[in-house]
C-alpha cells in the first residue's frame, strides 16, 4: 500500500541544492528566493495538537474509539457498501470531527502564512478537517485528496445538499435525505470504494514543478497520496516532519528530517526564516489565547511523556546488559571450576552407556534431517524478492519518478484492495522422502501466506 523505506542517504555524499541537509539551509534557500513554488502534503499528524485524534494509536486512536458502536470492523464507517445499509455509525463520528469543534494548530497557520508570502504553490492534504481552510489557506490551493465536509451531496442522484441542513443533522447524529431523490446524503468524503476527486490527479503536475516539498504529519501508508513525495523533482529539497522516517524520505541528497512533532518542527523552522513572531501573533489571534495555550500544554505533555518513554526503553536495555553480563559471569566461573574438578579427577574412568555417542539413525523420514524439522522456506514473488528460477537479489532497475510515476498512479489506481493478495500464491508444503526415496509434496496446515490486503484509512 505504503512506500516502503529505502536506505538512508550517505553522510558523505554532498547535497545538490541545499548548502548543508539542516533547517537553517532551508530557511535560506526560501529567504534567498530560491524556493518560491513550495508544494506542501500533510496528514492526520498535523491536527492532533488540535486535539482530533489520529487513525492508529493504541487506545487514543479513532479506529479503537469506535470500537463501542459494535461494527463489523472499525474500518467499515468509511465504506460505502456499509454506509448504504447502515449510516448511523458514521454520523455518530460526523458529530464529533464536525468542523468548528476544532480549531487549527500552529502548523496549519504556517502554510496559510506561506500562502500569504506568496510562496505556496498547492497543498495536498488527506485530511478531511477543514483546518487548512480554516487557517486561511485559500481554496484554490488546497487538493483535498480524500475529500472534507466542506460540501455535501446525495450517494445516488449526486444533488448537493445545502450546508445549514447538513449541520442540523449532523448535530442530532442523524442522516439527511435527498429532497430529489429521498437517498443518503454524506459529506463529499472519499469513502473506500470511491474514486478520489478529479483534483487530485490534475494537479500532479504541480509536485513535479515545486522547487521545494514540505511534508507533515503523514505515514505515507495511503495510495495513491503515498506516492507524491517521489514525484518532486531530484533537484527540490524535500523535508519532513513527523515522528519516524517514512516513504522514501532521507534517501535523496537534498532531504531533509526533522523528527518529533510538526507544531515543534515547524517552529524550528519559523526560527531559521524570522518568522516566529508573526506566526505565534497570527496563530494566537486565530484560535484565541485560551486555544493557544491548550495545544501549547498539550505539546509540552507529549514531548515529556516521549522523554520518559525513551528513559524507560534505555534502562530496560541497560538492565538486561547487567544481566547477560552477569549471566556470562556465572558461566565462566562454572565452567572454570568444572575442568578444576576434572583435572584432579583423571580422564581415565570407563565410559557409561550414557556416555557412549549415539549411532546415527539412517532412512525412514528423519533421514538427513528430512521429514521431521520444519519445511524450507520458500521465497514468494513479488515486491523486493528475486523471480522465481533465478538466484539471489533481483536487480534494482532505475528509480521511477517525476513524470512516469504520476502517469502510472493515475492510470492504474484502484481505490479499494479487493483481497489479499498474498493468498493468491500458492501455499508452500513440508517435503518428505517417501519409503523409495523419491520426493513427495504432502499438504501442510501451517504453510499460510497472510498476505496484504489491509485496508488504507482515510486519515483526517
């Protein structure tokens, strides 16, 4: 679904348009001019200071939270095949991520400032909050990937529905119907199932023309958006702010991580520009002191809550360093007095039975270590392993990017992955000898190959 990770570029290899890989050279590369079509892409991670949780974390999570409406899985409120039968799960959630019961954080006012630089060339959010709309960011701006409740409309005769109504019903947790055609309305949400706005795919183009790449907030688990950053042209920086690496970022000259975050990242970055004071005024004056100060505290918690968590992961390391090292202590003083023992014994005793080797067993299924033991493990085709018939790793062909990419992405997306496609390849079976010697495939249950198939979330 997701990219998956490359390797980290090396130390010694020099950038190509940044002076070093750090904040402060991109800061000069924008405060020099050099960087005046910024392509900004953000995910759910951009909003959880805002207090709108995300899809994934454990107990906190969107995903675990609707565990209590009783669905088939938590997944299911974003399909629309489910929506039709039963929407009452979904408005329940509507009422809680409606926008205005949120306001935007200090890094959505920064790509608004952007913007009011006249710095920003497009942002690709997968965020379906608002709060980039709400920051300031104009509309013409901003590609919503997977849609937002900025507007509303029937599933079936596609009328709009005006947005006064759509807010009643929200609020009562209950879903609207057409005045046409009496079908569902939603929000014009993307829903597993439905093809992603004409938006999206028309202003691909404007990733390959950015001059520099922000990215913020993401897993870049989702297709087809996980594939936008590979786009950008070689010779744009791209820097990402986000807790870990994801994608391919960090595997090109000019990248550039800053982990943890984004609201402190993003701050960072203010510093470097001089912009930090217009930001916190703009920012302060939008959401209101109050607002302000919240997602402040809110910061400070979770950055001291990752402190602990890393003194707490370092001891647990360090404890079981005492104990190997003690466990090899006792080893190695054990072991010492054993050959003390024996030395002043003699090595001339008899042999017991006990003693003696044990004759090596031939034929019948343990024969040369076949039959009994586990079955070999048999690599699949696919991504990142060698074809079948040929040995070792398979060749790396040339990276795709730019262009190419963005006409493979969009020809070929299909919204929803049907099945796992991992149970497509044929189930891999123990091997025993049989009684002449020949080789026989017999039927394993524990061969199973679980695949993929995992649904993406739509991130907020």
């Amino acid at each position: 679904m997701g990219q998956e990770q490359s390797g980290l570029v090396d130390e010694t290899t020099p950038p190509q348009t940044l002076s070093e890989r750090s904040l402060a050279a991109v800061a000069s590369l924008i405060k020099n001019g050099h960087a005046k079509r910024i392509v900004v892409m953000t995910g759910a991670g951009i909003s959880t200071a805002a207090g709108i949780p995300d899809f994934r974390s454990p107990k906190t999570g969107l995903y675990h939270n609707l565990a209590r409406l009783n669905l088939p899985y938590p997944e299911a409120v974003f399909e629309i095949d489910f929506f039709r039968r039963n929407p009452t799960p979904f408005y329940f959630l509507a009422k809680e991520l409606y926008p205005g019961n949120f306001q935007p954080t200090i890094a959505h006012v920064f790509v608004a400032l952007l913007a009011k630089k006249g710095l920003l060339h497009m942002l690709f959010t997968q965020n379906i909050d608002c709060l980039e709309r709400a920051a300031g960011v104009p509309p013409d701006k901003i590609v919503e990937a997977h849609g937002s409740f900025a507007t509303q409309r029937c599933v079936d005769c596609k009328t709009a529905y005006p947005e006064a109504a759509m807010r009643e019903h929200v609020e009562r947790g209950e879903a609207p119907r057409c005045a046409r055609c009496k079908g569902l309305v939603k929000p014009d949400i993307v829903f597993f199932g439905e093809q992603l706005p004409e938006a999206f795919y028309g202003n691909m183009p404007a990733v390959r023309a950015a001059d520099l790449v922000l990215v913020l907030g993401t897993s870049l688990m989702v297709q087809p958006f996980a594939s936008l950053p590979r786009m950008a042209a070689d010779s744009a920086p791209r820097v990402l702010f986000n807790l870990e690496r994801v994608g391919d970022l960090g595997t090109r000259a000019d990248d550039v991580l800053c982990l943890g975050d984004c609201d402190s990242g993003i701050r960072k970055l203010a510093d470097e520009l001089g912009w930090r004071d217009e930001l916190e005024t703009k920012w302060a004056k939008l959401v209101g002191e109050k607002e302000a100060a919240r997602q402040r505290a809110s910061g400070e918690r979770k950055e001291a809550d990752l402190e602990d968590e890393l003194e707490r992961l370092v001891g647990d390391v360090e404890d079981k360093l005492d104990i190997s090292a003690g466990s090899r202590g006792e080893t190695g003083a054990n072991l010492a007095k054993q050959e003390e023992e024996e030395e002043e014994e003699g090595t001339d005793r008899p042999q017991s039975p006990e003693d003696a080797p044990a004759a090596k067993k031939t034929g019948g299924p343990d024969h040369d270590g076949v039959g009994g033991g586990p079955a070999g493990v048999v690599g699949l085709e696919g991504e990142g392993a060698p074809p079948a018939g040929k040995e070792g790793a398979a060749e790396e062909g040339p990276e795709e990017g730019g262009k190419e990419l963005e006409e493979r992405v969009a020809s070929s997306y299909t919204p929803v992955q049907l099945a796992n496609e991992g149970e497509e390849a044929s189930k891999k079976d123990d091997v025993k000898p049989t009684s002449k010697g020949e080789d026989k495939v017999k039927p394993s249950s524990k061969a199973e190959d679980e695949g993929g198939g995992g649904k993406p979330e739509p991130a907020l």
